[in-house]
C-alpha cells in the first residue's frame, strides 16, 4: 500500500487526503497547529468560535464543487444552512445592494445600476455557466504532461460540442486574453466601484488588471449559492478530518514540519519539530509555495525557483474578531456584509463583515453574536513597522483597527458599546498562526488564466491549495485537492 504524507490540514489538503484515504492509500496529514483549515479554520476564545480568515462558504449546491468533493471525500453530508441574500454590498452614499442568489438579483442590480448594467450581467452570468461547466469536468489546468495536454483537449472539445454557438464565440476567446474591465467600458462609476469591490474579495484583484474570464466565474459566487456552517467556516476542515479518519487515514496536529528530503528507498523522510520523522513514497503540501522552499530538499521547478524570496503579489489581511451582544444587530439582519468606504479599495476602504447566525449556538454565548471582519492590506508595511520595534507596530494597528471600526460604526450604531470582545490580528499574526509565508492569503491576484501554478513539484511530490488552479477560495482549493488526488491514483 502507498504511503502519502500531507503537510498542512488546509481545505485542499484534507480534500486531496480524505480521496486517497477513499481509495485505500494509506494516508497521514501533518499540521502544525492545534485545529485544522488554516485560513478557512475556526478558533475559539472565551466562549466565541471566530472564523480565521475566510467566511464566505459557496460551491454547496447538487452537482457543484463542493458537491464532487462531498462523495470523492467520503463526507456523509455538509452541515449547512443556506444564506440569502448571499450579502449586503453598501456603496459610499448610497442604498444597499443585495445578492440575491435567486431571479431577485436582476431587479436589485437593475434598481441600484440602471437597466444599462443589465448587459453586462447577462455577460458575465453567461460566460460563468460556461466556464463553471468546463471546470467541474476536471480539467488539468496548466497541464504538466503530455499525457494532461491530450485529456485538456479532450475535455474542451467534449465542452465546446455541448453548446458551439456561446462556448466558441469570438468574444469569449478575446476574454481569455483581456481584463475584466474592456467589459465595463460603459458602466457607471457605482457599477465599477461595485464590481471592482466584488472582485477584490473573489479574484485578488480590480476590473483592471483581473482577466475577464475568471472574473466572471469569480463574480458568480452569490448566484451560485452561500450556505452558513455550522460551527463555523471549519466545520468543513473537520468534517473533512472525519472522512479520513473513517477510511483509515490519519490527522496529526501540533506537528511542524522542518525538512522533506529524498532517501534512498525511493521514499522521502517527513522530519517533524522535536525529532519526529515519517517515511512516504507521495509528498503532497498545502503551503505557499514560499514555504515549499524551504523545506523541501530536492530540485524545483522553475515557476517555484524563479519566484522573489517573499511574496511580492497579492495580500494580506488586516482583522478584527469582535464578541457582541445579540440585542446590536437587528432582527432579520444579512450576515455578511460589503462596506466600501471609497477608494483605493485596500487598507480599510473595503471592509468584509461577517455575523454568526442567531440559531448557531456553538459559536456565541448566550445572548451574544460572533463577529469577524477583514479588509485586504499590504505585507511590507506590517513587517517593516515590526522591524521599527513593538511601538510602531501597535500604533499602525491601532490606526487601522480605527479606520475599519469607524466603517462598522455607520453599519451599526453603538456597536462598540455592545462590545465584550475585541480582538485584532496582522499579516504578522497570521505568519505565526498558519505559518504562511509573510502572512501572504488569498493567493496570487488572478489577472491571467496562467497565474497559478502547475500542482505536480517532482516525482510524488505535488503542492495543492490556492496557489495552484483555480486559486482562492474554499471551493477552488477543494477543486484543486481534488484535481491532485485524481490525478495521483491515475498515475499510480
């Protein structure tokens, strides 16, 4: 029986463990901290389960990713409620917009953006079922082989038979080669600003340097269905850590992986902080590709050696975790929110809120709400105010708690007041927690479809998460876990 050794209990990592468990390989995933997700996990604190990072949970419906993932894993069934609308975008001076996942979406966004906006949306929902339909067949995106260039054909001629006339058509070849902007050339500057917010959080990056084609899909989440997990965002790590240990695989927390180096029985040692150590003939890493780097002792591939030594594209995030009494937010409330307080949009002027469900006990005291919020902020100035001495890194965290509290103050008043909770966490935060490289989330800012990167490292060793295709988010990364494992019990 093969042995596979994970390193990282991330969303992809679980996924890719729980099919090979699935598939009687036998299975160990190594993770250092003392819950699994990563990004996408759930700390709890003084009676509060806080989502880490990610809070937005989509892909759930029949036949979607996290639908493949559920019976390529062995998940019995996600514990989920759905959530609709999917959020409440607030504009600067304006009425609240809300995405509806159902036909209401055409009358709000007519409401707020004019029948003008109407073509643009039929576009993009277009050009999403499209996309959407070429994705969850599966396909090796950028292939690796000769044999992966042969089944990428194969799937997109299987696709583009299914329906020639919008599959083929011109436009949509020029959207795999532009950015998502050459399709608002003639939006308003609230349809920009909405679309551009909406992409940030979904694609890394603005109408002008996002590429057209994934924005659409990216821009699809809402339509496509947000549920709440139970428990928190993860309860989808843990059901997933379930699955595995099920089918005879194994999850091991508060292990520290410090090398992966090649031996001589064709196998690679696994060496764990404290002298631990583990032997596998397949390696497979849920980090950043950073992280790769430097623990693993074998030649690299050349997209992973050219890389700079810290990661100079994409974010990190500023956070707030804040504990509230219940009475605050108002009956029949959103539970997340998009509070655009101008432009540039990083640094505070887009801000992500996100509510517990009144009827999720696990994640609140009695009488009392969850809340976790983020905004998209820069990786150097953290770390340069940290070199400064501890001094400047709390007064820049202090400036930037102010900025995005002031914009959850206008959403809810006296809110502060209600608070018995407040917790803040950096970029630098996150390095310690996750480990992540510089506190580096949410992957590379998708501005062409070859922004991620090919999944196979080396010979049984591969890397899954979301610097690989399709990139950010739970579904992605689950798509991708998929993808390798797939792609591992293929080749064995």
């Amino acid at each position: 029986m093969k042995r596979v050794i994970v390193v990282g209990a991330g969303v992809g990592g679980l996924t890719t463990a729980a099919v090979l468990s699935k598939a009687g390989l036998d299975v160990t995933v190594l993770e250092a901290h003392i819950y699994p997700g990563g990004c996408a996990g759930t700390f709890f604190h003084q009676g509060y389960r806080f989502d880490a990072g990610a809070t937005l949970a989509g892909g759930f419906y029949p036949g979607g990713p996290m639908d493949l993932v559920r019976l390529a894993a062995g998940v019995e069934t996600w514990d989920t409620r759905p959530s609709n609308p999917t959020m409440l975008v607030h504009l600067p001076h304006s009425p609240a917009i809300p995405r509806w996942s159902d036909e209401r979406r055409w009358s709000a966004r007519q409401k707020a953006f004019g029948k003008e906006a109407e073509a643009f949306f039929r576009w993009q929902e277009t050009t999403a079922d499209a996309l959407w339909a070429l994705a969850l067949r599966g396909v090796p995106w950028p292939p690796q082989s000769p044999a992966e260039v042969g089944e990428l054909l194969m799937k997109v001629l299987v696709w583009a038979a299914k329906d020639p006339v919008r599959h083929l058509n011109p436009g949509i070849m020029a959207d795999a080669f532009r950015p998502a902007s050459a399709r608002l050339r003639k939006a308003s500057d609230n349809l920009r600003l909405f679309i551009d917010a909406q992409l940030l959080i979904s694609a890394q990056a603005t109408s002008q340097q996002a590429n057209a084609m994934y924005a659409a899909s990216a821009l699809d989440l809402p339509r496509r269905g947000v549920v709440q997990i139970t428990g928190g965002m993860g309860g989808i790590s843990t059901q997933l850590a379930s699955a595995l240990e099920r089918q005879g695989g194994r999850l091991h927390l508060r292990k520290r992986v410090v090398r992966v180096h090649p031996t001589r029985h064709d196998t690679f040692r696994v060496e764990v902080e404290r002298g631990d150590a583990f032997e596998a003939e397949i390696v497979v890493f849920n980090l950043p590709p950073w992280n790769i780097r430097t623990l693993l002792d074998i030649p690299l591939p050349t997209t992973i050696r050219r890389l700079p030594p810290y990661p100079d594209r994409g974010w990190g995030a500023f956070m707030i975790y804040m504990g509230v009494d219940d009475a605050v937010i108002p009956e029949g409330f959103a539970h997340h929110h998009q509070i655009l307080q101008g432009r540039p949009l990083a640094e505070g002027n887009s801000i992500f809120l996100s509510i517990s469900p009144a009827w999720d006990h696990q994640r609140a005291p009695t009488g009392k709400r969850a809340i976790t919020i983020s905004t998209h902020t820069q990786l150097d100035p953290w770390w340069h105010a940290s070199q400064m001495g501890q001094q400047f890194l709390t007064a820049k965290r202090l400036t930037m708690q102010s900025r995005v509290l002031k914009g959850v103050e206008a959403l809810l008043p006296g809110i502060q007041a209600h608070t018995d909770l407040l917790l803040d966490a950096t970029p630098i935060t996150f390095n310690y927690f996750t480990g992540r490289e510089r506190g580096w989330v949410g992957g590379f800012p998708q501005i062409n479809l070859f922004q991620g990167l090919p999944p196979r490292l080396s010979q049984n060793v591969w890397m899954v998460g979301d610097s690989i295709f399709p990139g950010q988010s739970t579904a992605a990364v689950a798509l991708g876990g998929l993808r390798v494992a797939q792609t591992v019990l293929t080749r064995l």
